[in-house]
C-alpha cells in the first residue's frame, strides 16, 4: 500500500482497449503487501466506515458508487482495470476483434457463483439481455445497446456482433453496471417481476455473484455485511468477514479510525487530508480519480432553458478558489467531462474561463439584469456542500440569489432523476476509461433522466457527434472528435464542469493490501487486519 502518496493513472487509448488481452495471470498482484519483519495474520472483522448506504445490490439497475462499492466485492466483470488503469482479464481469460464488428471473448473455467451454479456462455449472454431488456430499465443499457447479436459458440466462448466496429466494447465489460449475475438468480427476479414485483427487488435481496465475498445481511441505513467466500476460483480473500458501516458524519469517521472502531474510512475531505497525515496511528490514501465533479442545470427550467444563463453562471464559478480552498490543492481543475485517465480527454479545448462582466453581460441579455432567484441542490457530503456555498457567494456577484437545498443520498438521486431540480451539484465515475460512456450518460437524449442526463439535455447536433466519434476507428480522428464534442459542450454548457476530484481514504495502522481503482471503488480481497 502506498502510504501518504498520491497515485497517479496514465490516460488509455483506444489501440490498448483493442490489445488481445491473453494473459491469465491473477489481477491485483501489486495491492497485497506484508508488514515488513512481521508476519501477517489472516481473518477478523473488516471494518469500513463510508457515508451513505448503497441503494441497491443488483448491479444491473444501480447508479450510484456507493451502491457499486459494495458490487464490486461480491460480483465478478469480464475485464477489470488495474492500479494503473489497464485492463487485465478476469472472467474473461482473452478477448480480441475477429471481425471488424464482432468481438470473441473465451471465459474462464472453473468458476461458480455462490449458488453453486456454474459459470458459462449462457450466463452471459443472460446478463447482456437482461442489461438490454426494456422491461427492466437498466441504467446502464447505454453500455452495451451497440450489440445486436449475441452467439454463445460454446460453454466458454462467445461472439457479440456489434451494430458498427465498436474498439472501447471491452472496456465497457470493465464497468461494475456488467457484473456477472447469477442465471439462477436472474430467473428468479424475472419470475418475482411476473407476480407484480419490480426488476431487481429479489436480486437486492439475493445478490449471487462469482466474487470473493458473499453476501450476509442489509440493515439499511446502518451497515452491510460481507462474508469471505471459501470457494472462491482465484485465492480467497484474507479477512473472515466485511462490514460496511454508515457514518454520515466526516469527523465521527476520522474519530473512529483513530480509536479502532474502523479500519479504513471513506470518503475524507480534503480539509481532512493534513489531520490523517499528521496523526499517529492513521494515514492517507489518496488517487487520481476517473471522476467529474459538476454543477449541472435544469434545462427544462426556466430561466435555465436560456443558453445566456448558463453560460453567465459558468463564467461566475471561480474554480481556482474551489481547487484552493475547499479541496486544498487536491484534484484538478476540470477542461471538460473527462481527464486523462479517459480516452477522450484534450487540452486544446476551448475553455470556459472566468468573467464576471461577461456572465453580466450575458445574464442581462436573457432579461435576468437584475438577477433572479433560484436553488442549488446537493446531496449530504460536507465537501459537495461546501461547493454549493461557495456557487452562492459566486452568484451573487451577477445578482443571483440561490438557496441550497440538501438531500439524503437515495432522495436526491430520486429527486434528481425525476427533474425537481433547478441547479445540482452531482458527479459520475468515468469507469470504462473512454470518453463515450459518460457523454452518453450525462447528454445524450435517451438518458435524460434516472440514467444520468440529468441535465435533461436533449439535443439531436450533440447526440450525431457522440455516434460519430462511437463509430470512428481511428484513433487521432476519433479524439478529434471528442474535442469538437468537449467544445460543443463547453459553448452550450449544459453544466459547469468543475473538478476532477482525488479520491482520499483513511486507513489505520496495521491495514495492508488496500486500495481502490480510479472510480474510488474499494479493492478489498488482499486487505488484512491487525
């Protein structure tokens, strides 16, 4: 574990999405690590202290990371991204483009989910409709509505044929939304969904995956608890047992890290980040992150559905003062929707800088000269809190008044996905490593709404740029493109686009083989405790 560092990812091109990826060596092999001159001892209680609760444990209809974090312990993808972000086989052993439009992946052997059934090409290609299936409404579906045929050519390999040559296909099968389910248990919840319940409701409650923690017990609002799965087909993880624990407040999680009654603790605010690293007994971990963080407008809204006002407030928010001040140096200010852990990402974008006199300007050419009233929403992170001050005073500059209105976190996604909003300040992890994801799932019209698009932007110009740069194979055109699209956003601006954020955890001495992946997604199978 790197201790007190920051930790760095290169950006991914579309060429290494592409690379036949044959080698079946075990993932992680950098994250576990001994106490040196000691002898680690396996077992024990793992203690996480996080903010919110998950929403659901069906991967397939979930949207949010605290829901992922736990997904990502007891469920299996394809393809997975290392420290690094590069992609390495998991249930998948290899994977390469045998046509220009069809990609064959050959799965692992041996593995069984903890039913006990068995993993094979069937299984996948259940989850892969049922990802697509309408009736159950998949947040998600935007991954993987380019596959149109799916062929199971044996128990362990199968063909998917794309609507048009499609490179980043791979990497979306790294997305946590692409876990693995069981097919037992997806026959199930079909089954419950016949007899008047809703997709998902008996996969929540029977959460069956291939992965090295089994699920125990939800007590919803208070913790989750994660059993070590002994018949894991890769090596098990060293803890006995998981327990995610919710501590909605930052200084009761430090507070129980220093005393032991956590183990590690997440997220920590910036404002945090100099206590963990001069505390005795605790310590830091902090990443890059594949993260945006934004403030986004209603744009079916008014005054919000006027271009001018948007752009007048995107031309207020001093980002330099937020990077400084509340983050504290950490993170980086954002250009677009992506950084450089995304294909996707440029700097010769046309940046949206500030300018109070313009966004004046502006503001008094949509007819808002003397300002307007207005709120911001956020949910109940002191960080996203701390921004949705610091909007405030902005606006305030160009005669804008804006009450912050906070939200738990299941009903601010709710509220959200619904359009109650008028501005939101909300983020997404850019998990596939490509630019096509979250572009499609904050802009594209058919999301508008719970998927993501949140802004509600619907806008056919935009929505022909993303299927150009989908289909384009190479790849110095194909990032041509997305900077056109960055640039189309920037001049539009449906939000602000304000921080790539660090990912910052605490851990407590005597806590080795933890870290996360760039989506803040916590890597837990080589963690053991003192």
């Amino acid at each position: 574990m790197r201790k007190k560092a920051r930790i760095g990812v290169g950006s991914i091109g579309l060429a290494a999405v592409m690379v036949l990826g044959a080698c079946g060596s075990d993932a992680n092999v950098e994250s576990g690590s001994e106490i040196e001159g000691a002898e680690v001892e396996s077992g024990g209680d793992l203690i996480l202290g996080v903010l919110s609760d998950a929403n659901t444990l069906d991967p397939h209809t979930a949207n949010d990371v605290p829901s992922g974090n736990i997904q990502v312990n007891m469920y299996e993808t394809l393809v997975k991204y290392n420290e690094e972000m590069e992609l390495e086989p998991l249930l998948a052993e290899s994977w390469e483009a045998i046509e220009d439009n069809v990609w064959e992946f050959k799965l692992s052997e041996g593995v069984t989910f903890h039913d006990d059934s068995a993993f094979n090409a069937e299984v996948v290609k259940a989850n892969i409709e049922r990802i697509l299936d309408e009736e159950v409404a998949s947040p998600r579906k935007i991954l993987f509505e380019i596959i149109e045929d799916i062929q199971v050519i044996d128990d362990y390999t199968i063909h998917l044929q794309t609507e048009v040559p499609f490179a980043p296909l791979p990497a979306h099968f790294a997305h946590y939304a692409s876990s693995i389910v069981s097919h037992e248990a997806i026959k199930e919840d079909y089954a419950n969904v016949e007899t008047g319940g809703q997709p998902g409701d008996y996969i929540n409650e029977n959460p069956i995956g291939t992965g090295y923690f089994t699920f125990n017990n939800w007590a919803p609002g208070d913790q989750i608890v994660l059993d070590r799965n002994p018949d894991y087909w890769r090596e098990p993880a060293k803890v006995d047992t998981v327990t995610f624990r919710v501590i909605p407040e930052d200084q009761t999680r430090i507070a129980d890290l220093q005393t032991g009654a956590a183990h590690i603790i997440s997220p920590v605010t910036a404002s945090d980040l100099n206590r963990l690293n001069t505390s005795d007994g605790i310590n830091a971990y902090e990443r890059n992150a594949a993260s945006i963080t934004y403030l986004g407008f209603n744009m079916q809204k008014e005054p919000f559905d006027d271009n001018n006002v948007r752009k007048a407030i995107a031309m207020t928010i001093n980002k330099e003062d937020m990077m400084n001040g509340i983050l504290d140096g950490t993170g980086e200010v954002a250009l677009g929707p992506v950084n450089d852990t995304n294909f996707g990402f440029s700097e010769n974008v046309n940046v949206v800088e500030r300018d109070v006199e313009e966004a004046k300007r502006l503001l008094a050419e949509a007819g808002h000269e003397d300002g307007f009233e207005t709120t911001i929403w956020t949910n109940d992170s002191r960080e996203r809190m701390d921004i949705a001050e610091m909007v405030q005073q902005n606006l305030k500059e160009i005669n804008i008044d804006a009450q912050i209105n906070v939200v738990e976190w299941g009903a601010y996604l709710d509220a959200t996905g619904s359009g109650e909003h008028d501005m939101f300040i909300l983020g997404l992890s850019l998990g596939t490593g490509d630019a096509d994801y979250p572009m499609h799932m904050l802009f594209h019209s058919d999301n508008a709404g719970p998927p993501g698009n949140r802004v509600f932007m619907e806008d056919d110009t935009f929505d022909e740029m993303l299927y150009n740069a989908r289909i384009e194979q190479d790849e110095d055109t194909r990032l041509g493109l997305y900077e056109e699209a960055t640039n189309y956003l920037n001049e539009e601006a449906p939000m602000t686009f304000l921080y790539h954020p660090s990912h910052i955890m605490g851990y407590a001495d005597g806590v080795e083989g933890f870290w996360a992946d760039a989506s803040g997604f916590y890597q837990l199978r080589e963690v053991t405790i003192p």
